[in-house]
DNA sequence: CTGGGGAGGGGGCCC
DNA sequence: TGGGCCCCCTCCCCA
C-alpha cells in the first residue's frame, strides 16, 4: 500500500488500517516540511538563490520571493507584480518597523519559531500586521495572553476579553502553557503553517494597514467606535448584569498614574482609588508591563491628509482602530485585555475608565439625579428624598413616597438606613462603626455642601469583604 | 412584540 | 499625558 501525500490510501479495496497510513504520512509529510525549511532557510543564510531583497531602515535582508510570497499577504500583493519576471531581485523597502522586528519575522517565515518577547511582542504583532501575516498576529495575540495571565477560570468571566473564548489560552490551563512555551524560542519547531486556534479570528486581523469592514454578529456590541470597524467589546452586557463573583477585586496600578483629587467621590471611594496604588493586581501589573513595552511605532500608519501631508496614527494591535495619540490607543487597548482598574466599592463592579466609574457611583449610588425615579419630575431636597434599596439609591418625590407607600423602604439618613448600611458593610465592631462615622464626618467636612446633601452614602461606599455577589437589589 | 428609558461602554477631542 | 466631557451606541428591562 502506498500512502501518498494526503493521507489517502491508493490501489488497495481492503479495509486498510487507513490511521496508521494517515499518521506515517502526516509524520513523513511534517518530516519533509521541516528538512525544506531548514533547507531553505541554510540557503537563506548563506544568500543562495535569494531573490528579493528587503530594506528595513537601511538593513538589507535577503530572502526568497516564493517564501514570502507564501507568508505575507503585503509580499503576495508585492511580489505577484512580477511574477511572471524573473529579473534582477525585487527590491522592498520598509520603515515602519525596525530591522531587529524583522528579522524576527523571517527567522519565523523560515523556520516557524517565533522569538517573542515581552519587549519585542507588539512591535512584531505590529510589523506583522503591516505584513498581513495572520499565523505571527494570533501567536502574538497568543503571547500576549498569556503575559497578561487573563483566564477564564483563573479570573473573573466577566471581564475576560481578546476573543470570544476561542482561545485554548483560556480553555485549557495546560495548553496555555504549551502554547506559550512552542513560542519560546527553546522550544522545538512551531508548527508551520500553526494552527491558529481562531482562524475566524483572522478577520479582525487581516487588515494590515488598511482599515476593512468588520462583520458584526448578533449580540455584538456595536458602539460608533466599532461601526468604524473596531471589533465587539471583550464581554457582552448580558455578562456584565451577572452577580460579580470576585469577592476581593483587584487594585490596579493603572489608576495610580498620578494622584489626584477625587472631589466628587465620598473618601471611601477615593480611598479606594488610592488603594490601586497598593499592592498592583498581576494582569494589571502585567498590563502595564505591555503597555510600558508599546514602542514609539507602535501601529502607526501613515494616513495622508486632503494636503498630502501624512497623519501620523497609532493602530491597535489587536484591531483594526487607529487613533490619533498613544493615550487613547492605550485606553482602547484596555477593551481589548480586559483590563478594568477602576472597581466600585459599593457593588464591586469594575470599570475601564473612571469617569465611567463615576458615573455609575453617581447614578447609582448617589442618587444625584434630581429627577422623580417614580414620576420622571424634578426633585428638590425638598420635594423629594432619597430611597436607599440595597447599595442602590434614587430619589422619589414626596407624592411618590406616599402613592408607593415607601414606609418599608429606607429613606437616606433615617436611623434605619444608617444601620441598615452598617449591616451591609458588614460593620464588625463597634469600634469599627465609630471610625467609620469619624471618617465619615471628616469626610463630611471636607465635602461641599452639595454632596453633603447625600452624606449617607458614604455609609455604603466601603468594600463588601466576602462579598461574592453583588448585593445591589433590584426592582 | 414594541418602544422608551436606564445603564454601561467606547471614541473623539479639549484642557 | 492623563483627566474629563460629550456624544453615540448597544443591551437590558419594563410598561
């Protein structure tokens, strides 16, 4: 029996062992892939037969036109040209990433291992995006995954992002580690083509350095960014609604930038802040690593204004999104690691930006809107007052209050409210209540007088230990 | 089933 | 460069 390449059986009607044909062939075949590559790439490297030169920043870099035709999609558009030629070698020329990024690129194009590192990681990705090289993104995207330590299991569901769970990153621990180590550069040869463990991921990754429409499914969420072609948010508002089951978030140093006032919170919240600057989370630590690795070229893509003069933006790695400043690059780039340094210390919910963070404190917590939640009118201190219900408050007005009969509710700073609170905080002692109120009235004191208005809530603001879901009752 | 509103998320851009 | 504001979008809940 004589097995051929694809594994099938020729000549034979018996019920052949066909298994046992397919893995010698498969075995014969990886075999015969991995000794032409490393012939190739002997060839390579001692200059024979190349015929495409390639000039990052000055660095000549000789090649194989074949090769890359067969690696990138920016070398199949270049070289299919002339392909028909078979002139004096082609010429490509590149200063969009650095010679050391590239040669990085073609030791993978020629012999399937990836030396990635921390440092070097997202200018490869960059690079190889430019170069429309699907398999270098996903290993990359694969890298950084790992570096950033985001899992499923590990972690909190909710706020896991990159894919939609495609990823044996995430499905397996194990593999995880696996796959991290084929990128090492001690490991045994990558797979070649590897076996991209989200081929329909390709579609947010194809883009090179054009911007393509992305497809958008059911369920995607789909804000004026992402009409632009950014790819759907790294969780779906369904699993944003869940009980959060992280009982002890995280504090992150992202917030810690720089420390800043935060008048507009009771101190318990800004301490909270403040506590980001504490012992920093390990993905957020590790967020910071990458984003203190993000080089000066990070993605940039040259776009040419109405004057042909270039605008110069930043492209995500991870998408199709340019913008304008490294800083908003970063900002995006938190929707794509999940990464969401701001938690809510009153129902343990976390946000990527604080402002978002502050709103939801505001909205939910505060009851600073003026408006009847009941009727939809206008409140006043005086025509209205605030309902606590769980850590959520919100303001009915007076007719409201009687129509309902809110007796049962706890009304802002009645005796109830206040105890009621200190259950939820989960006062220990009385000890623990006193310097609670001390640093409530110190609060209090430095507050202004309008949010001295809704002093109470300070009451509530204070991190739920144990807490392993969200206490926020709802209507 | 549908429309309205609330809540949350993300982008652009000003300060 | 980060904070903050504005705007717009989607999802979800509810009437």
């Amino acid at each position: 029996m004589e097995p051929v390449s694809d594994g099938r059986t020729r000549g034979s009607a018996l019920p052949v062992p066909q298994q046992v044909s397919r893995v010698s062939s498969a075995d014969m075949m990886a075999t015969h892939q991995s000794h032409l590559l490393k012939q190739l790439d002997e060839q390579r490297r001692q200059e024979l037969f190349c015929d495409c030169h390639v000039l990052v920043e000055g660095q000549l870099f000789k090649a194989h036109r074949n090769v890359l035709f067969g690696s990138s999609g920016y070398f199949r558009m270049l070289l299919s040209r002339g392909a028909d030629e078979c002139g004096p070698p082609v010429t490509a020329s590149f200063e969009a990433f650095s010679p050391d990024t590239f040669a990085v690129i073609l030791d993978f194009v020629y012999s399937g291992r990836l030396d990635l590192t921390s440092a070097n990681v997202i200018e490869v990705m960059s690079a190889a995006s430019y170069l429309q090289m699907n398999d270098v993104i996903s290993f990359c995207k694969d890298f950084i995954k790992c570096s950033l330590d985001i899992s499923v299991r590990e972690d909190d569901d909710r706020y896991l992002s990159l894919s939609e769970s495609k990823s044996s990153l995430k499905e397996e621990p194990a593999a995880a580690e696996q796959q991290h180590a084929a990128l090492s550069p001690s490991n045994k040869v990558a797979p070649w083509p590897p076996v991209s463990p989200k081929a329909e991921h390709d579609e947010e990754t194809k883009s090179g350095v054009g911007v393509l429409p992305l497809k958008r499914g059911p369920g995607v969420a789909s804000n004026r960014g992402r009409r632009r072609g950014t790819p759907a948010p790294p969780q779906t508002r369904k699993a944003e609604t869940q009980p959060f089951v992280t009982p002890n978030p995280e504090r992150s140093t992202r917030a810690s930038g720089k420390r800043k006032a935060w008048s507009s919170l009771p101190r318990a919240e800004t301490a909270s802040l403040l506590d980001l600057q504490g012992a920093p989370s390990n993905k957020a630590r590790k967020a910071d690593e990458l984003y203190a690795t993000l080089p000066t070229i990070v993605g940039v893509v040259g776009i040419f204004n109405k004057d042909s003069s270039p605008s110069m933006r930043f492209k995500c790695p991870f998408c199709t999104h340019t913008v304008k400043r490294k800083a908003d690059l970063k900002r995006h780039l938190r929707c794509h690691t999940g990464e969401r340094p701001y938690p809510c210390d009153a129902c343990s919910k976390r946000f990527t930006r604080l402002e978002h963070l502050r709103s939801h404190f505001e909205t939910i917590h505060q009851a600073r809107k003026l408006v009847c939640r009941k009727c939809k009118r206008h409140v006043t201190e005086l025509s209205g007052r605030v309902v606590c219900e769980g850590t959520r408050r919100y303001r009915l007005c007076n007719e409201c209050i009687q129509e309902s009969g809110c007796d049962a509710l706890m009304m802002d700073g009645s005796e109830e409210a206040h105890s009621a609170a200190a259950l939820f905080l989960g006062a220990d002692t009385e000890e623990d209540e006193e310097d609670r109120e001390d640093e409530e009235k110190d609060w209090l004191a430095a507050e202004d007088d309008d949010l001295a208005v809704d002093s109470g809530t300070d009451l509530i603001i204070q991190e739920v230990e144990g807490s392993d879901e969200e206490p926020e009752l709802q209507n």
